[in-house]
C-alpha cells in the first residue's frame, strides 16, 4: 500500500513538473543522431545526458542554422530532467519577452520572475531569431543575470554570439550576458544538412523515417 502511494506521489509529481515545463512536442534521446553535432574537446555526448550542466548550474549554448535538431535536443534533455525531478521551464524565447512587458504593465512581473527562479533549468529555445527592443531586452537579462550560478540555461540559437549585440539593441548589454554564459557555459555546434528537410515528406519521405 505505501509503495503504491509514493509511487502516485511521484507520478503526480512528474505530471505536475510536465506540465509547467510546457514543451511544444515531446523529444526523446532515444535515437537521435549525434553525428553533426560538434561538441567541445573533453565533452562527450553522455555528459549532457548525464544532466552534470544542470547539477553545476552550467549552460549550455546549442547554436547552428535552422533544422539542424536543436530545439529536439533541448528538449530531450528538459524531459528527461523533469523524469528525475527537475524543476524545467521551456520558453520560446521571443513569446517570454513579450510575456515579460506584459506582466510588467500588469503589475504580475515579480509573480512571473519567481515562477522561473524556481526552475532548475530553463530552456530558452530561438533565442536570438527576433530582435529585441531595449526594454525586453532587460527584462530577459534579469532572467539570464538572475540565474547565473543558480540554474542552468539552454539556448537555442541561429546566431553566433559575436553578434548578440544586434538582438539585444545594447552591445554593453549583451556583453555583459556572454560574459556570464561564457564562464559557466558550453557552445555546442550543429551543423550538416536540415534534418526536417531529409525527412520531409514533400520530397517523398515517409512517416515512419
């Protein structure tokens, strides 16, 4: 009888955890072709499933051209720190701008700050494919600044960090974040061919490939 009720305890858990991370589609690692990812030297692909970023509160920045299996990845990885009892937050990155500008109007920004500070690991996905205006552009840096040495952040991202100056309007500004990603962060590269492109079915693909 107890094990039956830990067991539903913690299911409940999972459900609930599941359901705050709010991923767009489930991912899994199963399967999934390291091939054309370019991980750092000494980094293997076992580490990041071995969720060891999230346990220093590390990031992790996924960067390549569209297609190329990020957000998958970073997804992966979210679901499978939510089965272990991670706190997750997936957050398209300009929809969590807008999100922020609004609570700040409405006067809900501290509520919506404090549900992302209790996240163990925050998922950040297309960060970088809609500029900013100087005013989102600080309000994610509270987030970013916020979290530095506290939780970890993936993101997702089709532009080189050279050039975050023109997503965040602010160069200062965005030296100040690739400061803090770069100390406790990771780059990993994806590159190769679009994967939806290969296994698309307009160019004759079938469902199950």
């Amino acid at each position: 009888m107890l094990a039956t009720e830990l067991a539903n305890r913690e299911a409940s858990k999972r459900a609930r955890l599941m359901r705050q991370a709010r991923f767009p589609v489930p991912k899994s690692l199963d399967g999934y072709d390291f091939a054309n990812v370019r991980l750092p030297d000494g980094y293997t692909k076992e580490q990041p499933a071995g969720l060891d970023f999230a346990a220093k509160a590390q990031d992790l920045v996924f960067y390549g051209k569209t297609g190329r299996g990020k957000t998958h990845l970073a997804t992966a990885l979210g679901m499978l720190a939510v089965e272990r009892g991670r706190s997750v937050r997936f957050r398209q990155t300009a929809e969590l701008v807008l999100q922020l500008g609004k609570a700040k109007r409405d006067g809900a920004l501290d509520s919506l700050l404090k549900d992302l500070a209790r996240a163990d690991l925050i998922i950040l996905d297309e960060f970088g494919y809609v500029p900013f205006d100087i005013d989102g552009a600080r309000l994610l840096y509270q987030i970013i600044a916020g979290s530095y040495e506290r939780r970890s952040i993936i993101f997702t991202t089709n532009i080189e960090s050279g050039k975050w100056g023109t997503i965040f309007a602010d160069d200062k500004l965005a030296a100040a974040i690739i400061d803090r990603i770069v100390h406790h962060g990771r780059l990993i590269e994806f590159t190769g061919p679009s994967r939806r492109v290969s296994q698309a079915l307009m160019f004759g693909k079938t469902d199950n490939q």
